[in-house]
C-alpha cells in the first residue's frame, strides 16, 4: 500500500479519477439544479402573471 490516497501512483500505472469523477459529478448535480430552479422559477413568475 502507498502512503495514502493522495500518493502519486508509479509510472505506468493508470491512476483512478475518482477526485476528478467527483468533482464532474458535483459541478453537473450544482449546474443542473440551478437550471432546475431557474426554470421552476421562470414558470412560478410566469404563472403568477
């Protein structure tokens, strides 16, 4: 085992982006759900015209 998660792996072997998944994931779920609301949002305004 390395010295932690945060260890650089040796040349040659693939290194797993699990932080770079993550960081996909979490950037999407915030852009995504801002969209969400936005249109919840415009529709909510819309209706109340």
């Amino acid at each position: 085992m390395g010295p932690g998660p945060y260890a650089a792996p040796p040349p040659g072997v693939p290194r797993k982006s699990n932080a770079g998944k993550t960081v996909a994931i979490v950037i999407l779920t915030v852009i995504g759900g801002s969209a969400l609301l936005m249109i919840v949002l415009a529709g909510v305004c819309l209706s109340q015209l």
